[in-house]
C-alpha cells in the first residue's frame, strides 16, 4: 500500500469517511463528498456495497460520478430504479444500513442544523440566513442504524447549541433518543477536514478520536465552541493511498465533485472538457 504525497482536504475526507463504510452495508449516500466516499468503498475494501440514493436507485454500476440524488448514473445497470417515496420506505423499515449526511451546524450530541442560523439578533422568523432544510436528512439521521456525519470544520460550525435541530444526532446525550422514539442509533462518527470524531458510548458525547498529518489538538480545539474531549489513544490517521487518488481522479476528472486543485483563471474550451470526460470514461471500470 503506497501512500499519495499530494492531496486536497476534500479528498482526505472522501477517503476517511470511505472507510466508515463496510463491505455488507447497504449506504445511503449524497451527492458530493458522500457519494466519492460510497465509490471509494465500492472500488477496495467494500466491493459488495450497496448504494442507495435519494431519487430512488439502488446498487447502480456506473462509469460516471452523480451529480444529483436522481441523475440517470443513480440508476445505471440498478438492482432498482424506484421512487423517492419507496426509498424512504425502505430505509424506515430497516433495509439501509448507514447514511452519510452533512449540516451547516453541528453540537456535540451529533444534532445538525440545515434549516436556519438566527444570527446575533435574530429568530427562526427573522434569521440571519435560511438554508434549504431538511430533504432527507431527517428521515436518514432518524432512522438509519448508523449515521456518518461529513462536514468541513470552520469556526462557528460547531457549537454549543444549534440554533435548529433539523436531523437529530443523540439529542441532549445518554439515552435521548430511545426516549424520544428514534428507531435509528444515531451518528457514529463525524469526518471533518481536520480530524475525525467520535461518540462516547455512554454520554453519546462527539470526542476527537484522530486527527490529519499536519494538523494538531490545539489547534482544532480552537475552532470548536465547547469544550472538546479527546481521546487518550488519539492517532493520526494516514493520507489517503496512490490507488484511492487514483479511483477520484477517474470518476471525477474535471473537479466537479471534489474541487480542483489549482485554479488556472479564464475560460475552458468544450473540446478540452469533452476529451477529459471521454479519456476518463475510457479508463475506468463499474466501480459504483
């Protein structure tokens, strides 16, 4: 196994959280970071994986990355290609296994905020800004055994207290969510740009359980509004390896998912952009 010397903080998250994915897991993914990281999984150590995305396809094979939860790749060689509506279902009676979802705040029980943020002044009917909602993140932080958490770590995205709860992590802790009859078992880990976290056991209280080459405690601590526990067997974890770069750089040739690297400025001719997708399409396998 050769780790890659250069790579973006997208792509160490896609592969961080690639990991939280097990070979027998049915995911239900997004679009983005999620899906990368549900491809990822597919293409090394889960190879039977099942993709299940939101506009209702299930366990696609497809040689082009989604763009959207119900863009035609969602359904490409399928085992399924339903509905929204018997997604859903699904996944309340117990058929998907782990979702991976993100937020525009985040506590530290894990509880994320997509709806609104009030601001110094402000309320939910006069916010500061208001964000899209829930889609379906209530439904798969509700009802999903596990839950995987992806978001970038900024100053005033963790806090004590979210101004909204829109998909509910463990609550106010312990066994909140049992009492407030979540079928689901909450987040079991959140995949930051810094670092990794996880779920004490007992409180259900997020813990930095890694962090990323270069990054440190400090200053991590420093971008988080409580007081953040750390684990005393904190590690750092490795980069992603030569083959996962490999996989991302394939699926997505042009950035559009994980960002490019470098911007060159101006305009990009359609032939470049037409001989990047078709030189991509042609190298690749059905790793999805």
């Amino acid at each position: 196994m050769k780790y890659a010397e250069k790579y973006s903080a997208s792509e160490m998250m896609a592969a961080v959280c690639a990991k939280q994915i097990r070979n027998d897991d049915v995911a239900f993914v997004g679009v983005g970071i999620p899906l990368m990281a549900g491809a990822v999984a597919a293409a090394t150590h889960a190879p039977d994986v099942i993709l299940a995305y939101e506009g209702g396809g299930v366990g696609s094979k497809t040689r082009r990355m989604p763009w959207t939860i119900s863009d035609s790749p969602t359904t490409d060689n399928a085992l399924v290609a339903g509905s929204m509506n018997q997604i859903f279902s699904d996944l309340q009676r117990g058929f998907v296994t782990v979702g991976i979802i993100g937020g525009a705040e985040c506590d530290k029980f894990g509880n994320l905020n997509t709806t609104t943020i009030f601001g110094e002044n402000g309320d939910y009917h006069h916010p500061q800004v208001r964000l899209p909602g829930s889609g379906g993140a209530n439904d798969i932080a509700s009802s999903a055994p596990r839950t995987v958490i992806v978001m970038r770590l900024q100053k005033g995205k963790f806090v004590e207290k979210i101004d909204f709860n829109t998909s509910p992590g463990h609550l106010t802790g312990y066994d909140s969510r049992k009492k407030a009859g979540l079928l689901g078992g909450g987040p079991v880990a959140v995949v930051t740009d810094r670092g990794l976290f996880k779920f004490d056991e007992e409180s259900k209280e997020m813990y930095l359980d890694s962090i990323y080459p270069g990054e440190t405690v400090e200053a991590i601590k420093e971008l988080i509004d409580w007081d953040l526990k750390v684990s005393p067997r904190l590690t750092v974890l490795e980069p992603p390896t030569e083959e996962q770069i490999k996989i991302m750089n394939e699926l997505d040739p042009l950035g559009t998912v994980l960002g490019t690297k470098s911007m060159k400025g101006g305009v990009e001719p359609f032939e470049d952009y037409y001989q990047a997708l078709k030189k991509s399409y042609s190298a690749i396998k059905l790793v999805l």
